[in-house]
C-alpha cells in the first residue's frame, strides 16, 4: 500500500489515518528542501507531480496546502486537487490539515497564501453539485474540474483542521 507524503519536511508524522492503519506503508516522501532529505525534491507548485496515475493508496498534506495556490485562483486549486485525486487508486485517501479559519496562524505565517476549509472541499465532491447546483448559491465548477474526491473525515482542533477525502474513480460528473 504505497503512501505519499507532501511537504514533508523533517517530520514523519501520519497524524490522519483510515482504517485504524496509524503506520506508514511503503512511504515515499515530497519536499522543496533538499536539507529534509525526502525521497523525492519537487516544488508542489508545479503540476503534475512527478508519480504515475493511481500510484498511491495514500497522499498525506499536513500544513502545505496553504503554503500554495493563492486565494481565489480557482483555476490552481482545481487542477492542484484534480492532480492528488489523478495519483490516488480508486477509494484511495487524500489526508491533511491546514490551520483552522479561526487560528491566529492561517494569515499569521507570511507562507501562507491560501485558507482551505470544510466549504473549500464541498466543490470538490460531485456528488454535491448534483444535490446543490440550481438549488443553492453553490458555483458550478464542473467545466473545469472532473475529478471526485469525498469528504469522509474531519476534525477541528484550536488551531488546525484535519480531514480524509476519498476519491472516487470513475468521477460522478453529471451534466
């Protein structure tokens, strides 16, 4: 069961798990910092990744999904999450946290170029534009984005947000 972790740094930490697998499995590792000595030196701002389609049970993100993108660029955010759920095997888990909306260090570090919330990851998931688009202010990004990733976990502490998301495969897109 491969697992990626992104922006890893020097910490190995799986802080999300499923299914009670609180172990790593096969774990490559992503980082911009050579210093960290991951696996692999990339910049996650250059999309694609450098890894084969479905080549992983688990991606992990903790603290550098806000690092990347900038608030409002859609267009980076849907092809940011349409590149994980591409990496991803089918039902395969996309796990993370960013800061909460409320913590002093969501615009705090002078890294942080983005907020990724609960709301962020509704327009991720097909299944809710069906349910939400002509019935609710839900924008419909569906022209753009056509990959399925499900929320099926989260949790908010003081000061981050964790959460699980799986992909579907093939996507639910319905228009």
């Amino acid at each position: 069961m491969p697992e990626l972790l992104i922006g890893c740094g020097s910490r190995r930490v799986k802080d999300v798990w499923i299914g009670g697998r609180t172990e790593w499995s096969k774990l490559v590792t992503l980082d911009i910092n050579a210093d960290h000595k991951p696996d692999v030196v990339y910049d996650i701002k250059n999309i694609p990744l450098p890894f084969p389609d479905e080549s992983f049970d688990e991606i992990h993100a903790y603290e550098v999904l806000e690092h990347v993108g900038r608030q409002g660029d859609y267009e980076f955010f849907f092809a940011q999450f349409t590149d994980l759920w591409r990496m991803l095997k089918p039902n395969g888990h996309l796990c993370g946290s960013v800061p909460t909306v409320t913590s002093p260090w969501v615009w705090g570090d002078p890294s942080h170029t983005r907020v990724l919330s609960r709301e962020s990851f509704t327009f991720l998931d097909q299944a809710e534009y069906t349910k939400q688009v002509g019935h609710t202010v839900l924008s419909d990004f569906r022209y753009l984005y056509k990959a399925d990733l499900a929320l099926i976990f989260d949790k908010v502490t003081e000061h981050r947000y964790f959460f699980a998301l799986r992909a579907i495969k093939p996507s639910r897109i319905s228009i």
